[in-house]
C-alpha cells in the first residue's frame, strides 16, 4: 500500500439559488414570466449563508484533519449560482471552471413548472415518471449521459497524481455520481431521494481509513455525506470491500 497516492474527493451543491425558490413556491411562473433564463439564477442571501458554513466545515474536517493545505484540484460548474458559491466557500486558491460539472441540459422543457411538462410533452413526463435516470427531455441530456461526464472527471482525478480535489456541482450532478463513485447500484439509482441532496450539501470520498488514518485501497472507500448548515453529526463509513 507504501506506493499508493492518499485521495480525497468532495463534491459540493451549490448553495440555495433564485431558481430553488422559485421551484419551492406552490405559484410557480410560468417559462414565459421567468425574470430570468433557469442558467442565469443566482445564489441568494441564504445560500451564501449555507456555503459559507459549508466551507467552514470543509478546512476544519477534511483539510486541516488531513493535514491538506489546499485542494490540488478545484473546480466549478461555470454557472453564476455555483461560481457565487466558491466564492461563498472561502478557500484560499482559483477556481477552475470545467464544463463537465455543468447543470443537466433539460432541454425544452427548462424552466417549466411539472404540470407545463405534462400538459406540453405527456410522453416525456411519462418516462420521466417511470424511469427518471434514463428518460431523455426533449432535446435535453439523460442522467445516463450525465453521469458518464461526472464519471469521466472523476476518472481523471483517479488517475492523476492529485491527492485531493473539491467539484462544486448541482444536484443531478451528484445524483449522477453515485453510479462512478459506486454509492449505489444501477439497480438502486432510481429509488434515491434526490430531495435529501441539499443545497451547500457536501458528499466526501477518500481512500484514507478514518480509523487507522492509512491508505486502504486504489478505491475510494470511505463516503460522508453532511450538510453543515442543518448539522454535521454524520461520520465516514465504508461502502464496499
């Protein structure tokens, strides 16, 4: 195990934006009353709250606990609402922008309320219903597809000779993951409870045993989910042998 690299994964939801107000209110507008395109939403008062605690809980629990002075990588969803929030984080290096941490393209149906989606496209919003993590939108982007570009960033950090890397992402981003970061099955991945990934939510990953604090494996075995702002209480557990 001498020749094998400590790594220490951490992916981020962005904290609360415009667009999850808008979606949280049972008056949702309409596409064609949305003050701003679903892309150019912005993080609010309240989640910069949340990513600022968030960021707290992320120098204090997993860098200064494994003595990390900065993420060798850290990278954004170039969206405003993800930027906003590394800001919000307040970690001491640049941001890289990276493409493949971009929100899901939903395609015709972005910015539409659920009943819009059913009323407009009934077969789509049947699919979805059925099989959300193969239904395309119309003109949109699969979570399947999503998660083999969220797979394949993760693969590149795997394979580099970065110990540590910190993606701040969106929520379908991290619900794509769970397949390359082997959180759960393909069987599985329709039954999680995507209401349960937060915002400024944090999903830690690392090959480092939190017990015995030596590198265990090539894998990333041990996982933490938290969201600092609600409570940090949760500790790393092992996925699979």
């Amino acid at each position: 195990m001498n020749n094998i690299r400590p790594k220490h994964l951490v992916l981020v939801r962005h904290g609360e934006s415009e667009g999850d107000v808008r979606r949280s209110k049972m008056d949702q507008p309409t596409r064609n009353v949305l003050k701003k395109h679903p892309r150019d939403e912005e993080q609010t008062e309240l989640g910069h709250r949340q990513s600022l605690i968030t960021g707290r809980w992320i120098l204090k629990h997993i860098l200064q606990r494994n003595n990390i002075e900065c993420f060798d990588w850290q990278m954004t969803s170039p969206l405003i609402r993800t930027i906003q929030s590394t800001e919000s984080l307040s970690l001491n290096k640049p941001w890289i922008e990276e493409p493949k941490l971009l929100e899901r393209d939903r395609g015709l149906i972005q910015g539409m309320t659920r009943a819009e989606h059913q009323a407009e496209y009934p077969n789509s919003f049947t699919e979805m219903k059925e099989h959300p993590y193969y239904w395309r939108p119309p003109n949109g982007e699969s979570l399947l597809r999503v998660s083999m570009r969220i797979g394949e960033l993760i693969n590149s950090f795997m394979e580099s000779d970065a110990n540590s890397a910190i993606f701040m992402t969106h929520r379908d981003l991290i619900w794509s993951s769970y397949l390359p970061l082997m959180i759960t099955s393909v069987e599985n991945i329709e039954s999680v409870d995507t209401e349960k990934i937060e915002n400024s939510q944090i999903t830690y990953c690392t090959n480092v045993n939190p017990h015995t604090r030596k590198v265990e494996s090539t894998e990333l075995l041990w996982i933490q989910t938290t969201t600092p702002w609600k409570s940090s209480d949760s500790e790393l557990r092992k996925l699979h042998s």
